[in-house]
C-alpha cells in the first residue's frame, strides 16, 4: 500500500524544482531558437515574395521596353525605306531627264547629219545626173 507521509511531500517539491530548473535550462531556450528560427523563415519567405515580385515585374519592364525598341526600330527602319524610296525616285528621275536630254540631243545631231547629208546629195545630183545624161546620150553637155 501507499501511504502518504512527508516523503510524497518532498517528491512532489522536487519535481516542481525539476520541471522549473528544466523550463530555464532547457524548454525556454529551445523554444526562444524556434521562435528566432520561426521569423527567419517567414522573414526570408516574406523576402522571397518581395524578389520574386520583383523579378516579375523586371521581366515585364524588359519585355515592354523590348517590344517598345522594336516597334521603334521598326518605325525607323520603315522611315529609312520611306527616305531611301524617295532617293531613288529622284535619281531616276534626273536620270530620266538626263536620258530624254541626251536622247532629244541625239535627236537633233541625227536630224541636223541628215541635213547635211542631204544637203550633199543635192549638191551631187547635178553632177550624178550630168555625168549619167553623158553616158546616156554619149555625149558631153
């Protein structure tokens, strides 16, 4: 049988002692690690959430600055061409002008040569048509 005497009294005031020195020794400063360790993680979580919207949103100011220099490259390069049209328009055109001079030039010196090859043949035919009407007829004129 168990019987109650001072015994249980003391046994009882030594496991209070015990759980107390236990509590301060051991419960406390692990609890205190798991605490500091608890604000880690969610400090570092709360930093990862913050970098990771970051990213995001670096991502999504590359991809619009991106397509941004694209649609202005595109814009300048359709300008280049637009420029470079005009140019060759107009190097085309005064090639025109110089081709349709140089071809009225050639026009005239044709014209003016065949001026003066006619201008010849007339100055010839008399004496062709002298020296055709004495062999014709076998007799000087």
């Amino acid at each position: 049988m168990v019987s109650v005497d001072g015994s249980f009294v003391i046994q009882m005031i030594n496991f209070l002692v015990l759980l107390w020195v236990l509590n301060l020794v051991l419960y406390k400063p692990i609890r205190g690690i798991l605490l500091e360790r608890k604000e880690k993680i969610s400090d570092l979580s709360g930093r990862v959430d913050s970098i990771s919207t970051d990213l995001t949103e670096q991502e999504e100011n590359y991809k619009s600055g991106l397509k941004q220099a694209r649609s202005e490259g595109l814009k300048k390069k359709e300008a280049f061409v637009e420029d470079a049209s005009e140019e060759e328009k107009k190097i085309i055109d005064s090639i025109n002008k110089k081709a349709q001079a140089n071809l009225a030039e050639i026009k005239q010196q044709v014209a003016d040569e065949t001026a003066q090859a006619q201008q010849a043949l007339e100055d010839e035919v008399d004496a062709y048509a002298k020296a055709i009407g004495e062999k014709i007829l076998g007799r000087a004129c």
